[in-house]
C-alpha cells in the first residue's frame, strides 16, 4: 500500500513507500529519492549499486505515537577508479539526518530546545509525554553538541563574578556585550583562570569590567590590545560605599552630634545600669588607648602599656570601636509607636503592656516591655524625653545623599544635626555626590581635579583605589559600554540554576545560557 498522500509530511528527499500504523508507534519505510550518491571522498557521483541496508531513525511524534523512520539505504561503488575509497553508503541529506545520528534533524532540534528550556530531568519527564523517547542523559547530550557550535568574532566582552555558593564558591560570566548574550561560565575567578580564556581570544578589543578582583589584572596581561573600562553601576556603588564607610566611621561623633550620647544613669533599669557601667569601664580604658596613640605610640607599645588585644587597640587607633551606649531596644523598635501610643492611653503596667503587646503578633520578652515601661515613667518623672534613637550607618549615609526635598522634617533635622557636628562628612558627601556627577555626565575631564580633592579627605583610600585604576575608571567616562545587562544575565543564571535544583554541570549551565533564545 503507497500512503501518497503522507509524502509531504516526511522530511524533503525521502519517498515514502509503506505507512504502519500500530498502537503506539507509527513505523515510515522510506527510501532516498536521488537517483544516484556522490563519494565522501572524491565528490564523484555514482548509480552502481552495492548493496542496500536499514537505517531506523526516530521522527517527531505524531498523534499521540512516536514515530520511527526506516530508510533503505544503499551502498554504492565509486565510479572513479582512482579513489581510494571503493564503497560508500548514501547520506540522508541536511534536510533528513546527519552521518550516524538517531534521530531526524526536525527531532533533534525540538529535544534540543527542551533540554534548553528545562534542563535534563524535568525536559525528560515532558519528552516522555510528548512521546519524545529521549532519556535524561540523552537530552544533556544533545544540549552539549549543539553549545559547542557558535563561533562568532568577539570584540566587546563585559566579565564579572557569580556566586556558586554565597560567600564561599565564584565563578566567573562572560558576556558578549554587543550581541547580549552569554558567551563562555568559567569555573572560578582566578586570575590565571580568565587569562588563559582571554589569551584564546586576541579579538576582544573591549573588557568592562569591576574595579574589585583580579579581572583588571587578567586583563592586562592576557589582553594588552584591549581597552579595559570600569563598570559605572559598580563605580557609582563603590563610590556610595566609601561614604558608608565614612559614616560607619564617624558613628560615635554623629551620636554625639545628634545629642543621644548623653546617658542619665538615673533613667536606666538595673540590668542597663549594670551594662552602663561596664560601659564606663570600657570607655575609660579605651580613651588611655586613643591618647596613647595621638601621642604617636606604636601599636605594640600600646599593647603593651593597656594589656588590651592588638586587634581591638588597632581598630581604636585607627578611630574605629567605643561606641556611645544605647539601651538594649532592638526587638521593640518595630512596636514602639504602638507601646506610645497604649502608653499615653493611661496602659502604665508593664506586664499588662506585654500582654496586650503579644496579642499583636510580639514575641519578644516580658522583660523587655517592663525595662522600657521603667525607663519611660522614670523618663517622665525626670520630666524628660526619652533618648532619641539614632538610625543606623546605612541609613544615615543614604540620607545624607538623598535630595533634601526626599526627606521627612526629622530626616532633614538629623542630616543638619550630622552636617553641623561633623564636618568632615559634609565634604565627603559633596565629593561622592561630585563622583556620582561625573559618571552621569560621562565627564573624564574632571576625573583628575576629582583624585586631587579626594586625597585629602576621608575618602582618600576609595580616591587611591581610582587613581590606581585610572585608565579604565577615564574609560567608563567616555566609552558607551557597561556591565548592566552582565548584572541581568546573572539573574537569568540564577534562575537557570535553580531550575537545575543547583545541581548542574558548568559546562551545561553554559549550554543552556549560551543558547540562542
Ligand atoms: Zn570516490
């Protein structure tokens, strides 16, 4: 029986001869349409038939049935006498399958685009009932042939570092930045690891890259050709960050400066009381380290003369340590607009506060509510306020570079209160806000001036870090490139990743990132 009407619904050169249709798989017999093969070898073409043998390739589905081709394929002698090769078989076409493969080119692609998709295991659970019968292992190999196939021209790379496991395993992403697309996962971020990458690639004549790690280094000496650019959305944090650190810093002059320094021992609880003078302990001892310093004693004299560790007299000559004493209020900071508010509705109990307190999903400790309740009617007897919170680092230094006209009325009295107090964080917020500018504005024209001012301020070790760093920092100024959509493709990794149950391979992870959409 001739099925001439199925002939359009096989691959283009095979002329179908017999259609079987079973309960669950539909078998094609099928022949090659040319008339004759051409030699492998010597591109002669030739009819003389050898012999013939069968070639069973699996085909995409068809309802609800797998689908397997059986072509007769024919050998045939070459008609050139001098060739070497006296027999070849017929080769099925590109339009068909390839030398030895399994399965049809219009099937490989499909498993080719699940396994993409959906990484091994869930793609074989779906191939499965698309009666695709493909196994896992299958499906990863197919997915890995197909990676190793693109080889466009590379000239504009951004590279940065992905977390493995946080804080404990990087790898390196490497980004083609004109095409934006993924183009090699290495497996860490060494930097003997991205040169011997980059030395495979003399073509790239653009690196965007952060300023931290050894990707600069690599780069400079793997690939002198290229011109290396700082990434702007790293340099803008990193300058924000030099400003945190600043605050961070300055944290003991701006409790200080905002007035909550000053402890009446009178208000405190018992328990506080007993910090309060551990505290004093402390402080006495820690103010003999700092005078000792200024005085210009080494470290290891100081050490010496206190009896304190070197860590801790380091971290205080160097003007770190000794914070002002706060009360111990953490777990009610969320809660106290609601304490307040019970407070001044005539609730004084600190037992009958708790309670009410637990009622709206509090977990904290009796003892917490009734150390506050103390510390509140002995604030009011005192005819006092209670001491004014001060917000921590991070929020302090994003307040100081937002825009007055962003703030509430008691944001803006504690920024005055900072800028009043410490000086010398006025001036480092206008040089970040200065920093900030400039990356805006692509201006390398100010980027020297910039380096000059910043030397002699708090921020000289991040001014350092830029002048280091010059180059690339005055490249990012001017060229048009940027680590940005790097930053994306890492999220898509991510979620690549976590579709893999974390378990997968770099070399797939790549495959599937790597892969045209
Ligand atoms: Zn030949």
């Amino acid at each position: 029986m001739v099925y001439s009407d199925f002939q359009s619904l096989s691959p283009a050169g095979l002329l179908i001869d017999n259609v079987e249709i079973g309960p669950d798989r539909i078998v094609i017999t099928a022949r090659c349409r040319a008339a004759a093969g051409t030699c492998p070898d010597c591109g002669q073409s030739s009819a003389r038939l050898h012999s013939r043998y069968e070639r069973r390739l699996l085909d995409l589905p068809s309802h609800g049935r797998a689908v397997q081709l059986r072509v007769a394929v024919r050998r045939f002698r070459c008609a050139d006498p001098g060739c070497r090769r006296r027999i070849f078989a017929e080769q099925l076409g590109s339009t068909v399958a390839g030398r030895s493969a399994r399965r049809t080119f219009r099937l490989e692609a499909i498993v080719h685009h699940l396994g993409i998709a959906l990484g091994g295991r869930p793609a074989a659970t779906l191939a499965r009932r698309l009666m695709l019968p493909v196994s896992k292992d299958t499906l990863l190999r197919v997915v890995r042939r197909h990676a190793a196939r693109d080889s466009s021209p590379l000239c504009v790379i951004g590279i940065d570092d992905w977390a493995w496991k946080r804080g404990q395993r990087y790898g390196t992403i490497i980004c083609d930045l004109e095409r934006r697309r993924v183009v090699d996962l290495l497996p860490d971020r060494e930097p003997g690891t991205v040169e011997s990458w980059l030395s495979c690639h003399p073509e790239i004549h653009v690196i965007s890259r952060d300023r931290g790690g050894g990707y600069g280094q690599a780069a400079a000496r793997a690939a002198p050709q290229a011109v290396q650019v700082a990434d702007r959305w790293h340099l803008m944090e990193n300058a924000s960050a030099a400003l945190l650190e600043a605050v961070r810093r300055s944290m003991r002059r701006i409790r200080m400066a905002l007035g909550s320094a000053v402890i009446d021992p009178a208000l405190l609880t018992h328990a506080e009381r007993l910090q309060h003078d551990g505290y004093l302990r402390r402080e006495e001892a820690y103010g003999a380290i700092r005078v000792l310093a200024r005085a210009g004693a080494p470290i290891r004299e100081i050490v010496r003369r206190t009896g304190r560790s070197r860590k801790l007299v380091r971290e205080i000559a160097r003007g770190g340590g000794g914070d002002v004493f706060r009360c111990r209020s953490s777990t009610l900071a969320p809660h106290l607009a609601w304490l307040d508010a019970e407070w001044s509705a005539g609730c004084r109990n600190g037992a009958e506060l708790w309670r009410r307190l637990r009622a709206t999903g509090f977990r904290g400790s009796l003892r917490v509510v009734a150390e506050w309740a103390t510390r509140r009617r002995r604030a009011e007897s005192a005819g006092r306020e209670t001491l004014r919170k001060v917000p921590p680092a991070r929020v302090l230094s994003r307040l100081m570079l937002s825009l007055r006209d962003q703030l509430t009325k008691e944001e803006a009295i504690t920024v005055a209160s900072i800028e009043r107090g410490v000086p010398i964080l006025v001036s480092a917020r206008d040089l970040v806000e200065r920093f900030h500018q400039m990356v805006r504005d692509h201006d390398p024209d100010a980027l020297p001036v910039w380096i000059t001012d910043a030397a002699g301020s708090v921020l000289s070790s991040f001014a350092k870090g830029v002048a280091a760093d010059y180059a690339a920092v005055a490249a990012a100024l001017t060229q048009p490139w940027s680590n940005g959509q790097t930053e994306g493709q890492i999220t898509k990794l991510k979620l690549v990743r976590r579709q893999m149950y974390g378990r997968g391979k770099l070399d797939l992870l790549c495959a599937r990132l790597v892969a045209p959409e």
